[in-house]
C-alpha cells in the first residue's frame, strides 16, 4: 500500500513543481487521499469476500473510492492543463 500512496502522491507534487493554481492541487491531493484509501479498503475486504457480506461492502466502497479518487486526481490535472 504505501508504493500505491506514494504513487498517487506523485501527482500532486507534480502539479506544485510546475506552479498549478492551488484549487488544481487541492482536487488531486483529495484525489489521491481517496484512492489511497480505497485501495486500502479494497485490499482488506476482496479477498475476504466470500466470508461476509461486511467484506463485500468493504470491497464494494474501496473500489468506490478508488474510482473517485482517480476521477478527482484527472479533475486536477484536467484543470490546470
């Protein structure tokens, strides 16, 4: 997980380096927050799925975030370029 953080990360360092307006940076930060954590979350609850529908939500939120967190991140950038 944290080679997964730290290459969500990359974006928004990459948006600061190159002197993106700060609403740009905050989207993709948010971004990247998100589907850090949904990875996490997706990570926890797939390969326990079969074991509880407590799993299955788990999963199910985590690949929610992970999308999110991904649209927000191309949002960023989106913005700013």
């Amino acid at each position: 997980m944290t080679g997964l953080g730290l290459a969500f990360a990359l974006v928004p360092t990459l948006l600061v380096t190159s002197g993106a307006p700060r609403a740009q940076v905050l989207a993709a930060a948010a971004g990247a927050v998100m589907a850090t954590g949904g990875g996490a979350l997706l990570r926890v609850g797939f390969p326990r799925r079969r074991l509880s529908d407590l799993h299955h939500l788990l999963a199910a939120f985590g690949f929610l975030l992970l999308c999110a967190g991904a649209v927000a991140m191309l949002a960023g950038v989106g913005l700013y370029h």
